[in-house]
C-alpha cells in the first residue's frame, strides 16, 4: 500500500528570488529566509495591492457610524 506522501506533489513550487528554495506558490512568505512575496514572485499579493480595498472598507465603516450617529441623535 502506498502512501500519500510518498507520491510527488502537485502543487506547484517556485524559487524563491532571495534565497532560491523551492517555495509553494500561494505562499506569502520562504519558510527558508523569511522573505515576504509580492505579486509576481512566488505568491501573494502586495501591500499596494490590498491597500485600497482596506481603505474602502475603513470608509465604509466610517459613512455608517457617521449614518448611526446620525440617527440616534434625532430620536
């Protein structure tokens, strides 16, 4: 009976452009050397990437508590 293990990945790996260890393409970070992945390299996505989304959302939130406030204040 043959194990799971034993049979060769397929996930995809990709070198790390710090250190060159084989690294899992949706991983952020090299286990190896610690350096963090941008868009492009072996996974993940940049903080210039995720940035304006959170903004969007931090604004949201704000126009609703501005909403709430709001309507508390006239009851």
């Amino acid at each position: 009976m043959a194990e799971d293990w034993d049979e060769p990945d397929d996930d995809a790996t990709d070198p790390c452009p710090e250190c060159g260890a084989q690294v899992y393409s949706d991983a952020d970070q090299c286990p190896e050397c610690g350096h963090w992945f941008v868009d492009g390299e072996a996974g993940g996505q940049s903080w210039s990437e995720r940035q304006p989304r959170m903004l969007a959302w931090m604004g949201y939130a704000v126009v609703a508590l501005i909403v709430l406030w709001i309507v508390v204040t006239m009851l």
